[in-house]
C-alpha cells in the first residue's frame, strides 16, 4: 500500500471517528442540523442509522445544502421546512481551517451561506475535523471562501484584491463556474496569515455584491478533533 493511499484510509478513519464522538450529544426529541462536507456526512449517516434502528426518536433535521437535504431524504431523516418552524438545539458541521480560538474558515463545499445561517441559529454548533485542519492562524492554509453576485463579481474581486488577497473564481472539476445552490459565484481568496479576523470580516460584510464569507467568528462552542493520539473535544471558553 502507499503512503498516499495510507494517509487517505487513515483521514478517512479520522473523520469517522469524530463524527461518532459527535453524535452522542444528539438525544431524542431534537431538532438537528446537518452539515455539508465529507466529514459531516459521516455524521449524517449516523444519525439515520440511530434513527432507523429506533435508538434516536422524534428528530428532525435541516440540511446545509441541497445535496445534503437529498441525502437526507434518501436516508429516511425526517426533515423540517427551509423556513425553519422551529429552533435548532444542535448543529454537526465540518471546517475548513481551525483556530486555536475556535473560529473557523468553512465554504470549501460551497455551502457557507446556508451553514452560516444554520449555524447561527443552532444553540451549539459541535464542529468535527481531523488533526490537519488545525491552524496557528487563519488563512494559513486555507483561502476564505467570498460568496458574491454574478452581477458585478469582477468588480468584487478587484476589491479583494486591494484588501491583499490574491483572488480565484471557483469552478466545477468540469472547468465550469461554479454556482452555489442560491445561484451566486465564490471568489476564493487567499490572504495568507490573517492578524485581524474581525476587522477583515467587517470589511467584506459592508462590500456590496457581497452574500457572505467563509469566516466563521464565534460561533462554534465545540471542535471534535480526531488524530492518531484519539479523539480531543476542545471547547470555547466562555
């Protein structure tokens, strides 16, 4: 076996194991809200094995995208309205990038609108990932994620170009422009180490054109953080 072909199966173990971690705090009764991601659909996929086998009872669940709310169905979660009827008690979702304060770059899926959105409305967002998307600072090694209109988006880019980022318009493995599932383009863009994370989320949330970022501030209570030395829940201080 190679060592590429070893350090997948062992990732891939890794994201098994913090979804499973995760999903214990997910009781009967609860509304849940399901992230989008490979390291969240393992949780998802737990959470319909509880349900069917009847050890999980009286759930609901709002999916972060499209694709993950047809996966849902496929998997018989029963599902509540996009109008969101009623309160989120907990939400499992992956990232990007990990702080060592807990905030987090997420949009590597496409979905950072709607999982922001969830996220926000969630009592406890529980985020799950694998040692490797730790990070001494945001932006290390990811690029942030910019949700923006079609209309204008070059004009979007120059602008985050003038903040010091160096700016990719996201496509499909196709070639294509990519289109989220609320029909706009992300514009990744990468600002290496980023020393002032709320100063810069201002400036993009004030940006016309601009939907939303990939900057997630404060919002997450709990990291599941799987790796070889096992399982470390780490947790917002308050």
């Amino acid at each position: 076996m190679s060592d590429v072909a070893s350090g997948s199966e062992s990732q891939t173990r890794y994201k098994q194991e913090a979804a499973e971690y995760a999903v214990k705090f997910i009781h009967s009764g609860m509304t849940v809200g399901l992230g989008t991601g490979s390291t969240a659909i393992y949780a998802t996929r737990l959470i319909a094995e509880l349900y069917r086998s009847g050890q999980l009872r009286d759930i609901v669940a709002i999916a972060t995208s499209r694709a993950v709310w047809h996966s849902a169905v496929r998997m018989s979660i029963p599902m509540m309205s996009e109008d969101f009827p009623q309160e989120i008690d907990l939400t499992i979702d992956g990232a990007d990038e990990v702080d060592p304060q807990l905030n987090l770059i997420k949009g590597g899926g496409g979905a950072l609108l709607r999982e922001k959105i969830v996220a926000q409305a969630s009592r406890r967002e529980i985020i799950i990932v694998d040692e490797s998307k730790l990070s001494p600072q945001l932006g290390t090694h990811w690029p942030v994620p910019v949700e923006v209109l079609p209309y204008g988006w070059q004009s979007q880019a120059r602008y985050l170009e003038s903040l010091g980022a160096e700016v990719t318009l996201r496509q499909t493995k196709e070639g294509c422009e990519f289109y989220t599932d609320q029909g706009n383009i992300i514009l990744d863009s990468r600002f290496g180490p980023i020393a002032d994370l709320e100063g810069l989320a201002r400036l993009l949330e004030t940006r016309a054109g601009v939907i939303e970022h990939g900057l997630f501030l404060n919002l997450a209570q709990d990291v599941i953080v799987a790796g070889p030395g096992g399982i470390r829940h780490l947790k917002r201080e308050s």
